[in-house]
C-alpha cells in the first residue's frame, strides 16, 4: 500500500512538473513580453491581413498587430535609422529562427542587422516596426504618423500608395 502511495505521489508531482513546464510552453509569439509577436525568439511570422483605417491588405505579425516601414530608412540597400527614443515609439519587428508568411511572398523578406546586435525583419529590403500606440491586433494607428510611417503592404510598399511603394 505505501508503495501505491510514493507511486501515486511521485506521479501527481510528475503531472504538476508536466503541466508548469507546458504552461511556459505557451505561443505567446516569443517577444520577450513585449505585444505583438514579431518574435524576438523563435522566429516570426508575417500574415496578410485587413486592418482597421487602412484600405486594402496590410501586413501583421503572428498576433495581428500591423507592421510598418519608415522613409527615413532605405530598401536598396537596406538601411534603419530608427534608434533609441525612435525605437521606443517604433519597435522594430525582431526575429531569430524561422520567419514563416501567410499571403507575402517569402521572397521578399529578409532581415538586417540593427546597431545592438538584434536582427530586424525586413519586407521588399524595407525594415518593419510596430507602433506603441496600437493597443489591439489590426489596428493601424500608426498609418500616415508625421507622413513618413506607412502600414506595410504584402509587395513591401506603403498602404494607400502606389504599388511601387515609393
């Protein structure tokens, strides 16, 4: 009977031990903490999706949230000038690992180096960023933001401009 017992025990601690280690598990789009998985760890994913006050298809990360590339920056080459206080209102879309794409064509995109060492997603050589101030998936509060931050499209151009995207 005691053996029954350490047995059941040591299994129900077993269990416990299993259900911790996959609640941490969780796909919670390996950012750290940070909204918006763009992933600063275990690769990204950039989806195609419809967003709110942006006409036509937009791109997203994994969680929904809008990505958006800056004219300060250059596509060819590639170049950021997004830092510090920049950097906090515009997180740049982090990745390692596998990047995956949903309606974007995995041609297009790449990543960059950025001056601390992380990596940057980078659509048609065009570095992406979330904005801080979109609080919900698809939202797209950023569009237009000062006239040089632009919704990214599928093809790496601005929302709401030509197809080239210049």
């Amino acid at each position: 009977m005691l053996a029954i017992r350490c047995l059941s025990g040591f299994t129900a601690a077993g269990l416990a031990v299993v259900a911790l280690t996959l609640a941490g598990c969780g796909d919670n789009g390996g950012d750290s903490g940070e909204k918006g998985g763009a992933g600063a760890s275990g690769g990204a994913t950039l989806v195609a999706a419809r967003a709110e006050k942006v006409s036509g298809t937009v791109v997203t990360d994994r969680d929904g949230y809008v990505l958006y590339r800056f004219d300060a920056d250059a596509a060819k080459p590639t170049k950021v000038t997004c830092y510090e206080a920049c950097a906090k209102l515009w997180p740049p879309a982090k990745a390692s690992g596998d990047i995956t794409v949903k309606g974007v064509d995995r041609n297009l995109v790449s990543t960059v180096k950025r001056t601390d060492g992380s990596t940057q997603l980078t659509l048609a050589g065009w570095p992406l960023y979330r904005y801080a101030e979109d609080d919900e998936p698809r939202e797209a509060y950023g569009q237009g933001v000062d006239g040089t931050w632009f919704a990214a499209t599928p093809s790496g151009g601005k929302a709401g401009s030509s197809p080239s995207g210049d």
